[in-house]
C-alpha cells in the first residue's frame, strides 16, 4: 500500500505518532481522490499553480514499465509545443566540501568574477549545482542556497539521500531515494520553500530538470517522462536507446545524460530508433576508464573518491548539428588533464596541474577544472593553455563545477585575480525571506 506523504513537511506520514482521534471520513469524490493518491500535497501549496484540490494528487501511471511505445509521437507532438520556451542560463559557479570538525563546510565562487562565500551544514552526499542554486541534504535538513552569494533560500525537514536537483530559476526539483533504498522521492519546491508537488514511486529516478510546470524525469535506464507538476500526471514519455540516468539545462537547451547527451529537440521523436540528436565521445582506453557522466541515480559521497580524479569533461552542442562544442573533450587523472579530439579521440594536448583535479566543466571555449587545493584552472579547447585561474580559497574533499553561459570571452575579461579571500560567515545565516519586511521562515 503506498504512503501517504505530507509535502511540507517531506517525511512520511506513517512515521509519525498516531493521532488520538480516528481520521474522519472523506466527504466528496475530490477529498477521497486526495485520500487515495500516492501523495497528497496540501492544497493551499498549490495555490501558486491555480489549480483545485484533486489538482495535488501524483497519478501512479507516470513510471508504469507496461506503457505502450507509441513511436516517439507523443514526445515529439509535446517537443513541438515546448519549442520555443525560453530557458534561462544557470550560475556559473564552483562550489567545494570542506572537511570539519563537526560539519562540513560549502565554499563557492562565481566563475565569471566575484566574491566567494561559505556556508555550513552537515552533509549526507555531495551537494548539487542546478540553475541558480546549490542544494543539500545532511542529518534530515534538505537545504538550498543561491548558488552566487551562497545565502540560505529555504530549508526543511527530508528524509533519505540526495541524488541531485534540477532548477530553472523559480522552481527546483528534487530527486532522493528513500531512507529505505527501495524508492524514490522527488520534491518541486519553490524559491520560499513551499514544496509544489511531491512524487513518490518504486522506479529509480535520476537527476531531474525542470522547466515552468514541466519536469522531465528519467528513470530505468532508457525512459524520460515528462511530468506536469500542475495537473500531476504524464504528458509525454521519450524512449531512448542509449544509457540515460539524468536531465540537465545546458545553454537555454534541456538533455537527457547517461552515457551520451541527447539534445530535446525535433529529432526526439526518432529516439527509440536511436535516431535523436545525439552527442557522443569517441571509445577509447584511457587511465582510470574515467566516464563522461556519472549515473544519476547514484548518491555522491561528499568527499571525492578515485572515480572523480578520473573524469571526461565535454560541452553538447545546444544547436546545430548534434556534437561536442569546439571539437574537444578533456579527460583528468589525477593532476594530468589532457585534450582529445572529439571525433577521433586523437590527442591534442597536455596540461600538469598543481594538485589532483576532483572536479570540473566544459564552456564555450574551454574547461574549467576544480583541483584538491580548491584552486581552478581555466583552459583553452583548442590549445589547453591556462586562459585564467580562481580559487575557492582553501583546500576541499570534493568539488561540483556548473558553466553554463560562460565563454572564453569572458573569462579573458574577468579580473586579474577574481579569487577573492574566502570570508568567515555564521554557521547558517537566516533565510533571505526572513531578512525581507514581513515575511517568514519558511516551514
């Protein structure tokens, strides 16, 4: 029998004492409807959406594995009305795990130039940068911070461990798997911490991205549906032939990743013929077997393991012919980076760094890679020159890179040395709506 879920306060209902006094009855076929559904979120939270009280209830269908392959129509009608929307560009943003005495420290610092900030907070798995914020979860407190400034957006109590997070600038998706292990839990939840919509199902879902009502969940290796967080139902369902554990916003574009980036596009409709606009990286052996992405519904230990020593790092193309932006990919092995040809997997060149890189991203023109002395190294594509460098300001266990809209361009016009000293802060600040007149701390 499923759970019944309170949203606002993301932990099952079934865990908490028993009320003395028997639930009453529902009282129409709507408040039934509420009774039965997976997960009843409160209908004052989605008021924010317009839509009724039956509107909160997460119809079981949407990851049922007997859906029937309709040959990429319905996907592809949906990607003709999406066409067009216009998604804006994440934070460029590395952010760090510090070790500490009692609980870790996040460092971030803007990529494009800016002051670094800290925050503190214990930490179950790796945090994860999406859009504009950095979300974590550490002794039940599911948290979110705004990725440039690192102030604390909202907090609230959740169970489980973090696989990762998706936002678009006024909603951000969650995705957990139970405390359990044997389920997944995926929060929308809004810039004032009000949790949306709340799903909860036995199929492994990965990393989430999200655009307006739209969230698009992948999940069991080959399928993405397209969840409408108002109506709480499928729209659509993409079946993909290559690996695919995550979705992500890249370049005003939406993917889904595995082991391969598939772009959302007119092609979609050809992915169960594997026809879709696809990005690859050529095979081939390289120290460490690094991967290009790693499955998303794995959780992420917060400090590095070998695994992120040994890593690919390559930009898809968000337009044009599908591919891999300026022809170049970079794998690290420990403190070597070296460029490959995207096509052929020839090398290009070479580059030494000062400590192990745990982390990085590609731009448009380059890559950005995070090393173990929280130091990062700005590289050119082309010719793997060091085109710039900034700092997080202290050594770190771990580190996640987000470049979205950034360019070579504009890190040769950042300030000579944009790695500003990282400045103590409080453990956690207030919340940014308790420092706005008459509002409140989110629940």
């Amino acid at each position: 029998m499923p759970e019944i879920m309170d949203p606002n306060r993301a932990i099952p209902a079934t865990a908490r004492a028993p009320r003395s006094r028997p639930r009453p009855r529902p009282r129409s076929l709507c408040a039934a409807a509420c009774a039965r559904a997976l997960l009843v979120p409160v209908c004052a939270a989605l008021a924010a959406l317009s839509v009724a009280c039956g509107g909160g209830q997460t119809q079981g269908e949407a990851f049922d594995p007997r859906w029937k392959d309709d040959g990429g129509a319905g996907i592809a009608a949906f990607q003709q009305r999406f066409a067009g929307r216009r998604i804006p560009l994440g934070a460029d943003v590395a952010v760090g795990v510090v070790a500490g005495a009692r609980a870790r420290q996040l460092v971030g610092v803007p990529l494009d130039g800016g002051p670094a900030w800290t925050f503190v907070h214990r930490l179950d798995a790796r945090p994860a940068v999406a859009g504009g914020v950095v979300v974590g979860l550490g002794r039940g407190e599911l948290f979110a911070l705004d990725a440039r400034t690192g102030e604390l957006l909202w907090k609230r109590r959740a169970g489980g461990r973090l696989r990762g997070a998706g936002d678009d600038g006024e909603t951000t998706v969650v995705s957990l798997v139970s405390t359990t292990g044997t389920r997944s839990v995926v929060l929308a939840v809004s810039r004032e911490g009000l949790v949306l919509r709340q799903i909860e199902d036995a199929a492994a879902i990965g990393v989430p991205a999200v655009v307006g009502r739209y969230a698009f969940l992948p999940w069991q290796g080959r399928y993405v549906t397209v969840f409408d967080l108002q109506t709480g139902g499928e729209v659509a369902r993409a079946l993909l032939r290559t690996e695919v554990s995550r979705a992500f916003l890249l370049g005003g574009t939406v993917f889904f990743g595995g082991e391969a980036a598939t772009r959302f596009d007119a092609s979609i409709g050809l992915g169960a013929a594997g026809r879709a606009s696809i990005a690859r990286l050529p095979a081939r052996e390289l120290p460490g077997a690094p991967v290009w992405m790693t499955a998303g519904t794995e959780v992420l230990a917060p400090a590095a393991s070998a695994e992120d020593r040994a890593r690919l790092y390559a930009r898809p193309r968000p337009a044009g012919p599908p591919g891999i932006e300026a022809e170049r990919y970079v794998a690290t092995y420990y403190r070597a980076a070296v460029g490959l040809d995207a096509r052929s997997g020839a090398l290009a060149w070479a580059h030494a760094g000062e400590a192990d890189f745990l982390g990085g991203a590609a731009y448009a023109g380059g890559f950005a890679l995070c090393d173990a002395r929280g130091g990062i190294t700005f590289l050119d594509a082309q010719r793997g020159t060091v085109a710039g460098r900034a700092s997080l300001g202290r050594a770190i266990q771990a580190c996640v890179v987000q470049a979205d809209g950034l360019t070579a361009a504009s890190v040769g016009a950042r300030p000579p040395e944009a790695a500003a000293a990282v400045s103590a802060s409080p453990v956690e600040a207030a919340p940014a709506a308790a420092r706005r007149p008459g509002a409140t701390d989110p629940p």
